[in-house]
C-alpha cells in the first residue's frame, strides 16, 4: 500500500513541477501581493486624521500655514468643493481647508475627529474663517456592506465561470460541444446569463437577508441599485470568460483568478476608503470593475445617487463588459491541445 501512495506521490508531483506555468504562479503570485501590498500601505502607519486641502493641482506647500505641519494629520489636496463638504458631513473627510483666496476651514460639530482638529487649527490661528456643515454620521457597517456584497459577486462571477469553463475544457466537454452548431459566442453568452441568473438571485436574497437583521442605510432607489448589480455582474462575468477562454489547467486559471481577485479586494475599496491614498492607487483602482461598481452602490445606498448620477461607473462597467466579451469570444478555443 505504501508503494502505490508513494508512486502517486511521486507522479503528482511531477506532474505539478513539469507544469511551468502553473508553478511559476505558485511562486509569483505571493511575491506580487506583498510588493502590492508593502507599496499600498508603506509609510510610518495610517494617520489619526484626514484633512483636505482645496487646491486644484500640486503638492501642498507646508508654509502656506503653521496647521499644515502637524505630525499624525493625513493632508491631502481635492478640486471639488462640493463634493468635499459632501464628505466632511458625512465624517469621510474629518476637516476641509482652504488657503486661497481666503483662509477658511469646514468643520462638521458632530464628529469627534472634526472637534479635535478644529481646537489644534485654532491653536495656531484663532482668526480662521469658519464654515460648520451638518449630516448623519455613515456608520461603517453602512459604507462596509456594498462591499461585502461587491465581494463575494465578484468571487462568484469570476471563479464560478473562469473555474468551471477551464474544468470543461479539460475533461473534454467543450470538445463534445465543438461537434455541435454551437458557436463559440453562443455558448458565452449561454454562460454570462447563466451565472448572471444565479449570482443576481443570491445577492438580492443576501441583501434582503441582512437588511431584515440590520438596519442598514438606504437613500436611493432600489431599482437604481439592482441596475447597477445587474451591470456590474455581466462586467465580473465577462472578465472571468476571459481568462477561461483559452487556459487547460484548473491551477493556473486559479492562480490567474487569485492575481485578479486580490487585488481588486485590497484597492477597490471594499475594506476602507481610498480617500488620500496614493495617486497611483487610485489610479490602479479605476482599472478595476469592482471599484466602479462600489462607487455607484456606495452612491446609491449612502447618498441617494439616481441612475444619471451614477452613469459614469456604469458607463465605464458597460465599456469594459464589450471588450471583455469580445475578447473571450475572439479568443476562446474548445479543445485543450
């Protein structure tokens, strides 16, 4: 008996070695996560407080005023002055700036963060000029849901197409279906509305789940809401037929799927706002579906967004769903040899 494990053993094991492909992502795609990572959140820790600056373009020049160099404070510039106050009452941004053409300061009385700075900011020149704005705290199970449901769709969408066509293909089922009339973007489309049916049907069960045992914030219309899963899960979709359209191993679609996934989980915002990061991450993050899709639901559930307000996420969803498609379809072969 241990023979015969042994000469299993041994055989799966070379057979995981000769598959270079796959065993290069095992070794590279951990080494891509962590320089991902050490880069994303590299610094001397997050700060205690987020302070806007108004200003169009630049750095901030530190002398422009003696608050701008306090130590633990996250200062970071914005061009919207609407959206900013937008912000600062609803305690995404702690307190708003601005320098020219006169010194002024947004301050939300409400939030305890907003309180504090604005004793420091009067520490260093009682004279400011002072705007108080006023909202309801977004508590973070509000801001946080979107994003769970944003997840676990996008883990769905992704493996549950791009997993399953691989496995097709390699235990020979698409070579079956290549002797039939079907045609290669038939058979897509067959799949987008297959798991688009199923993953629309568990998130609306889900979301009426969780809304029953938690009494989560709502502004905007539930239809607006469901066009915007509607259209994000056919863009997951199509990114997941991409990477099903020509690989034969079940672990190197994995391994892809995983370069995929993590990613979009760590800078798409699921986890905290990218408010004051990095321009390159936020950059990075609107080359993701999933961040246009938590924009709009974020939008829709937090701030009662109407479908014009969130065109362009799902403009850009739409966008990306054609070349996806097209891709897939163009690339996307039956048998494995």
């Amino acid at each position: 008996m241990i023979r015969r494990i042994a000469a299993v053993l041994n055989a799966r094991n070379v057979e995981f070695l000769r598959d270079r492909s796959t065993l290069g992502w095992n070794i590279f795609l951990p080494v891509l996560l962590v320089l991902g990572l050490s880069f994303i959140f590299s610094g001397q820790g997050r700060p205690m407080f987020k302070v806007a600056v108004l200003q169009q373009t630049g750095q901030i020049d530190e002398q422009l005023h003696p608050f701008l160099q306090t130590k633990y404070i996250e200062f970071f510039t914005v061009a919207d002055q609407a959206d900013a106050v937008r912000k600062v009452a609803r305690h995404k941004i702690d307190m708003l700036l601005q320098f020219e053409p006169e010194d002024r300061y947004w301050v939300n009385p409400e939030a305890p963060k907003g309180y504090i700075l604005e004793r420091l900011l009067l520490q260093t020149d009682p004279g400011i000029a002072r705007a108080e704005v006023s909202g309801e705290a977004v508590r973070y199970v509000d801001w946080l849901l979107p994003g769970i449901l944003g997840m676990n769709m996008m883990f769905s969408c992704l493996f549950g197409v791009g997993y399953v066509v691989v496995r097709y293909r390699k235990n020979g089922f698409l070579k079956r279906l290549n002797a039939t009339p079907l045609r290669p973007i038939e058979f897509i489309i067959a799949q987008v509305l297959s798991r688009l049916i199923l993953i629309m049907a568990v998130t609306v069960f889900v979301y009426i789940g969780t809304r029953y045992f938690i009494d989560f914030r709502m502004q905007g219309s539930y239809a607006t809401l469901f066009i915007v899963a509607l259209v994000g899960a056919i863009c997951l979709i199509s990114l997941g037929l991409v990477v099903a359209a020509r690989f034969t191993s079940e672990e190197l679609a994995g391994g892809v799927l995983n370069m995929l996934t993590w990613p979009m989980m760590l800078v798409s915002g699921v986890w905290f706002s990218l408010e004051g990061s990095h321009p390159a991450v936020q950059m990075l993050a609107r080359i993701f579906p999933l961040t246009h899709i938590l924009d709009a639901a974020r939008a829709v559930m937090l701030d009662g967004a109407t479908l014009t307000q969130v065109m362009p996420q799902l403009s850009a969803l739409g966008l990306m769903s054609v070349v996806f498609l097209f891709t897939g379809a163009a690339a996307f072969r039956w048998q494995s040899d």
